[in-house]
C-alpha cells in the first residue's frame, strides 16, 4: 500500500535518523489499546443520524486507510453494498465523504465554489510540484482564466501542427530505442510508455525547446519533480525528506528552463519565434488587465506537463495491454486504417483522426474500465445537504467522488468487466448532447448524473481531453501501423492495477511482445 508504506517507512528513517525513538514498547501498546477502544465505542455509541454512516474501523486516524490505498474500487464496491451510495471513511485523520453513483458525480463535480473547494483538497501535493501562483495556488477565478488561456493554445490549428510532430517523436522512438530493434521482441511498457508520451506531448504542447532540454540534462530534473507525486504528500508535503528535497530542486531547475526561453523570447534573441503554448501564454492577460507574470507562465506550463504525463502515460500503457489481449481488436484497428488512409496507407494529418472512429472507441472504453484518476476530492467550505437523504456533510469533511465505480456498473454497462470497444457504437455524440454551461474557460458539460466522466464535469473539468486524443490517436494508429501485439506466452490477462501512485497504473514491468507488420516505416 503506497501511501501508508510510504509513510511508514519515511517516518521511521527520519525518527532513526533523529533518534526519536523515545516512547517504550509497553507505554505504547497500552496507548494503542486505549485508543483503538475508544475509537470502537465511539463508532457503536455515537452515531448520528444526520450524517452519512462511518465506515467501520479499528485506528483512529488509520481508519480505512490501508484497504482504500491498497484497491481503492475493490473498498468503494464494499462499502456501497454495506453502507450504500454515501458514507464516510477516515483517510489518514481526515474525513471523506464518498458520494458513489451518477448522483454522487453530479453532486462533486457540479458543487458551487462557495460549497466545495478543490483548492485546499489538492494545493498541498501540486503547489510544491506546480509552483507558486497557479492551479490550486490562487483564487478559484484567476484558475478559471488561466484555464481559459491554456485552451487558447490548444485550438485545431495547433492539433493539425502537432500530428506530423507526434509521429515524428513516435518514429524516432522506434528507431533509437533498444526494445524496439530487429523484426520481433518485447517491451516493458511501464518503461517504454512513460518515455513516449513524455516525449511527444514535451515536442507538441510544451514546444521544440523543451523537447530538447528533456533529452539532454533536463531528463532526470522531470523524474525528480514527479516524485512530489506520490501519494503520502497528500498529506505530509513539508515532510523533510530526501525526495521532497529533490522535489524542490527540480521545480526551480524546471521554471528556470521556461524562464530562460521566455527571456530569450523577450529579448529578441530568438531569431525564429515558435508560435506554441509559452508564446501563447506570454501573450495573455487577466481581466483585470493584468498579464500572466513570466513566473506563472513557467508555472502553469509545469502544471500542464504534469496533468497530461500522468494521464496519457496510463491510458497508453493500458490501451496496449487490452489490445495484446484481444488481438481481433487490433485487427479492426487495423482496417480502420486501411479503410481511412488507403491500402498504402497516407500520412496521418489531424482531419482524419477524427474519421478513426474504432480508435475513438478505444480509447473511450479503456478510460471507462482504466480512468486514471480513481479519486476526485473537495473540501466541504458549508454544510451540504445531501439529496434525497437525510445527511447533511459537515464543514470539517472532504467529499469524494469516483465516477470509476459506477463506470464499471452493470446497472449502466452490460458486462461492464469486458474490455468492448464496440459497445459505444452509437453513442459517440452522448456528451455532447449534455447540459452545457461556460464557468469562465469555455462552455463544458455541466456536471451531468452521468455514470462515465473519465474527464470530470463542471467548473474543474479537464481542459485537456482533445490534446489527449490527439495524442493517443496518433500514438495507437502509428503503433498498428507498425507493429502486432500480444501478451508474453502463458499470460491470460492484462496485468493487475498497481495503486502505488498516483493514477491507477499498470503492475510493472507491463510486459508486451512486438512483432513488425511489413518492416516499413509509415
Ligand atoms: C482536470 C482527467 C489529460 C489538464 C482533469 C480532471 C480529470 C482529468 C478527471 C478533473 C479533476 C477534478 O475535478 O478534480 C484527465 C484524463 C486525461 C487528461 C483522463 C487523459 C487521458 C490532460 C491533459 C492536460 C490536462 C493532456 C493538459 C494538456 C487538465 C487541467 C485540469 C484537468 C488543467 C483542470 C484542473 C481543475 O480545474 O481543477 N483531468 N486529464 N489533462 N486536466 Fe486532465
């Protein structure tokens, strides 16, 4: 379990470390004795009936800790069929309030801001990655703009600029990298993927500078920085320990990276300016008439980095798995393709990806089984009534939403476990047909009871879902292009979830073997 072990085992080096050992084995066995009895009558004596029911536990602060970090969905399917659709659970001291089903997403996702505050959920693990500032740094309006100026930089004239780009990265991977040599092998995605989407999203979104700067001595500052990602900082970012050291190191080293190529830009240096999303966000300015300081321009640009890595690198990863599983799968990938470019296959531009409606397919189904964010969170600011119940969430309590859970629902999904691509044929437009509102970054879905939000819904929605499939459209087309998959000999089924971070990844090391189609390079 990440997050306690983690915890554990960082804690007890600094105690060592610091000689801190001090508390007597006896003295405390009897405080863990006391206090584990008190937490179990205060469970059974004290319940209220205004509020949602506490899931069973025997630590106070512990609570449910161990067996939500360890399979958090296998916990939430346990606990709806004890407590049903809302109850609360003790995360490391703090309270969550789960609220499962469509009604549970709508009321996360669709919350007022002054009810619901992602800002103090989540500030303490992305600030010290993100920067100063920015995201959940700032008041939630001057989010809501710095949204709005990303989306600005990922328009379709960007898109059509970034396929060729994507491929480009994809195909010099194949070429240069060592798993990829000869006409057949094997490739541990878990290290593959991570490397590809980095590269491709770095070489299209974050621009030609940045790319460079990650193959040469910027490439271990990134590894540095994600590991501010882990899941015991949710709690304990200001612990002093070595990663978090590294941690900061590698946040200044990155935003000075960004800063260096806006002085340059500024400067006039720069004798070709390249028109991509720092040149976009040097060029935008608050409501009130402010512009975005180079600082914030280096932040949110870090910010982006980190919320597309993740998530694509996941979906990838995944969407690879099921494929070498399911190898008719990879065929109808296959034909797509041959259907959509011709038996010779012409270059992928951004027009016709759109057309790739199998590719679509998959991808939607992967994010339905595979979403890679299993937990959405929110501080509770007011009391909130629940609807339909008698439950009112108090202040000192976060909410928890997890569309996963009822994404893999049979009630919404016939034989929700299957991994069945052709299950959303006909349902392609379902979204956009939703209720739609503009929170200050365009107009989104507004927080529908639906049972699929892998993007979320509502004034936090992610402002990325068309890059990413931009991203994973040209990444699996250029792979079936090129290359058949399978699992290794003797493996049924695709890896389990490993939890350890945090999104929902594949178990390393996510072995795949490889077989080249026709040896060209398309
Ligand atoms: C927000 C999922 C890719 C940038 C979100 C949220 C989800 C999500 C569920 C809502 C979080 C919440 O409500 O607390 C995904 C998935 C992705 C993906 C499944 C890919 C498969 C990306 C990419 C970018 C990005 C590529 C950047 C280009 C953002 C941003 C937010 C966000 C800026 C807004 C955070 C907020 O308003 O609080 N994403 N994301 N995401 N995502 Fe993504």
């Amino acid at each position: 379990m990440g997050l306690l072990s983690g915890l554990i085992d960082q804690a007890s080096v600094y105690l060592e470390g610091h000689n801190l050992w001090v508390v007597g084995p006896a003295t405390f066995g009897v405080f863990v004795v006391l206090s584990v009895i008190i937490n179990v009558l205060n469970q059974l004596l004290f319940k209220d009936p205004n509020q949602p029911p506490v899931v069973f536990h025997w630590f106070p602060f512990l609570g449910s800790t161990v067996v939500y970090g360890m399979e958090p969905y296998k916990f939430f399917n346990k606990c709806q069929e004890q407590y049903g659709d809302v109850f609360t659970f003790i995360l490391l001291g703090r309270k969550m309030t789960v609220t499962l089903g469509p009604k549970g997403n709508e009321f996360v996702f669709n919350g007022k801001h002054a009810d619901l505050c992602a800002e103090e959920a989540y500030t303490h693990l992305t600030t010290p990655v993100f920067g100063s500032g920015v995201v959940y740094d700032c008041p939630n309006h001057m989010l809501m703009e710095q949204k709005k100026f990303m989306k600005f930089g990922l328009t379709t004239e960007t898109f059509k600029a970034y396929v060729p780009l994507i491929k480009d990265e994809i195909v010099n991977y194949f070429q240069t990298s060592p798993f990829f040599s000869g006409q057949s092998g094997k490739v541990p995605l878990s290290t593959a993927i991570p490397q590809l989407t980095l590269f491709t999203a770095s070489r299209s979104l974050q621009g030609r500078e940045v790319r460079e700067a990650l193959t040469t001595t910027h490439a271990d500052l990134f590894h540095d920085l994600d590991m501010g990602f882990t899941p015991v900082n949710f709690m304990f970012p200001w612990l002093p320990l070595p990663h978090n050291a590294k941690r900061d190191r590698a946040q200044k080293a990155m935003a000075k990276l960004y800063l260096d190529i806006i002085a340059r830009r500024k400067s006039g240096e720069e004798s070709k300016k390249e028109i991509d999303m720092i040149w976009n966000l040097m060029n935008r300015s608050y409501k009130s008439g402010e512009s975005l300081s180079d600082l914030h321009v280096a932040h949110c640009m870090i910010a982006l980095l980190m919320a597309g890595q993740h998530t694509s690198m996941a979906t990838t990863t995944w969407t690879l798995l099921h494929l070498a599983a399911k190898p008719e799968i990879q065929k109808a990938l296959y034909d797509e393709q041959i259907k959509v470019f011709g038996k010779d296959l012409a270059p992928l531009t951004y027009e016709k990806l759109s057309e790739l409606q199998m590719v679509n397919n998959v991808v939607k189904e992967i994010l339905r089984i595979h979403p890679p964010l299993h937990s959405i969170m929110r501080k509770v600011k007011s009391p909130l009534h629940v609807p339909d119940t008698n439950f009112v969430i108090p202040t000192s309590h976060f909410v928890m939403a997890a569309p996963g859970v009822s994404a893999m629902d049979e009630k919404y999904f016939k034989n929700a476990k299957e991994f069945d691509p052709f299950r959303w044929v006909g349902h392609e437009a379902d979204e956009d047909n939703a209720e739609k509102f503009d929170f200050g970054f365009g107009l989104v879905s507004k927080g529908t009871a639906s049972p699929y939000l892998p993007f979320g819904a509502g004034r936090h929605r992610c402002i990325g879902e068309q890059f990413a499939n931009v991203q994973l459209g040209t990444i699996i087309s250029t792979l079936v292009r090129e290359f058949e998959f399978s699992l290794p000999p003797g493996q049924k089924d695709v890896p389990l979830v490993d939890y350890n971070s945090m999104v929902a990844l594949a178990m390393a090391p996510a072995m795949v073997h490889w077989k080249r189609r026709g040896g060209s390079n398309h």
